[in-house]
C-alpha cells in the first residue's frame, strides 16, 4: 500500500486534494502548516518539501507532487485510471472535463485575485495619508477591469449549469474538485450571491453536500476563506 503524505495549509487550494483521496477512499497521512496570524502567508516549513514551499505538496512514497491540477490528474492515474471522476476519452463530457480542470486556476482565479489584492488597497494596513490614493486606484481598477471580468465568469458559469447539475455532465467529476476552491472565495469576496447566480449557488450546494467534501472538512478543518476578504 502507497504512503500518501498531504501538506495541508489551512483555507487553502489543498482541501481539495484532501477531498479527491476521500472521494477515492484512499487512506493519507496529514501534514498540518499553519499561515502566518498577521500575513496569512505560509511557513517556510514549506519549501523544505517543494522549493516554491505551495500548498498542496504531496508525497507519494517519497515523490514529491505539487500544483493542484497536476496532483488531481497524478493521484487519478496512479490509483484509479478508470475512475467516474474523470469522463471516459474521447466523449463531450471529457472535452469539458479538460477545459474545466485547467479553467478554474488558468480563467476564473486570475480576476478573483485581483479582487484580493485591490481589497489590501483599501485595507487599514495602508498608511493613513496613503489611502485616499490606494482606495482611489482600487475603485478603478475594480470598475474597468476586475468587476466586469467576474461577472463575466459567473455569467458563463450560472448558463453552463443551467444545462447539466455539474459541470462535466450529469456526474460529479475531479473537475468539479478543482473548481470548488475559487467559487468558494468567491462567495465571500466577489458578490456571488443566490439571487444573481442560483445556478451556481445551487452547484455549490450540491459539492458541499458529498461525503467526500463532508470528510475533507473533518480532516482537515472548516475553510474560511473569509480572511481573505
């Protein structure tokens, strides 16, 4: 039986990792890594396992796997090819499976961020005669660029689940995993809000509801991506 070791930061990217071995029923050792009470910044504890010192890490008998996307599809290959988690080739529910699992860090993430770090412009970390500056460029940066962009994203989202419960098709798929994570921070920093996006809201629900998300919590604490905000 593989050693399976998950460096786990908390309210990071690396509860979905913990999610996809529960989904799988694997068993795994956790590695807790608190952030920093004042940075939210990871340790350098980190970068003794991978040199950018990211979570998720994870070790597999000794090799050393980091990048979420990469991890999900890693994982997937080496303990269940054939799993439902991932579409059969060669199928629609496949092409969507691919688009989606490099959509959520490579399209949807980018513009969430933003909204992250214009929220630092305006926050009372900023010294004093600065803020009227900083806030200044957040309003518009906000306004020409990020806002449109999200609501975009949601756009697009709340449409393709109008279609189908998740979004590969009619079954739960690593992509939905991997997409969790920036529509969680989503809800606490972008406006993503029931009345606007039921659609989505009602996804969410759904993901939040699985045993296998169930069990990520329990191991591996609540997500409170509100800090962020």
């Amino acid at each position: 039986m593989a050693t399976i070791v998950v460096h786990h930061l908390e309210d990071s990217r690396s509860h979905r990792i913990l999610w996809l071995l529960e989904e799988l029923g694997l068993e795994y050792d956790i590695e807790m890594h608190r952030r920093h009470p004042k940075t939210n910044r990871s340790g350098k504890e980190l970068r003794a396992v991978h040199p950018l010192g990211k979570a998720p890490i994870v070790v597999v008998d000794g090799e050393v796997f980091a990048e979420s996307g990469a991890i999900l599809e890693s994982l997937l290959d080496r303990f269940d090819p054939e799993s439902s988690l991932r579409p059969a080739p060669k199928t629609e529910e496949h092409r969507r499976y691919r688009f989606f699992l490099h959509y959520a860090e490579g399209s949807l993430m980018p513009p969430l961020l933003v909204k992250l770090l214009m929220g630092v412009l305006r926050g009372k970390n900023i010294p004093f005669l600065a803020r009227p500056l900083t806030r200044a460029v957040a309003k518009t940066v906000d306004a020409q660029f990020t806002d449109p962009e999200i609501a975009l994203h949601f756009d697009f989202l709340e449409n393709e689940l109008a279609e189908r419960p998740f979004l590969c098709g009619d079954v739960f798929s690593a992509a939905d995993i991997q997409a969790s994570f920036p529509l969680e921070g989503a809800t606490v920093r972008a406006g993503l809000g029931e009345a606007r996006y039921p659609n989505i809201m009602a996804y969410m629900a759904r993901l939040r509801a699985r045993p296998g998300y169930q069990a990520a919590i329990a191991r591996g604490g609540e997500l409170n991506l509100s800090r962020f905000s």
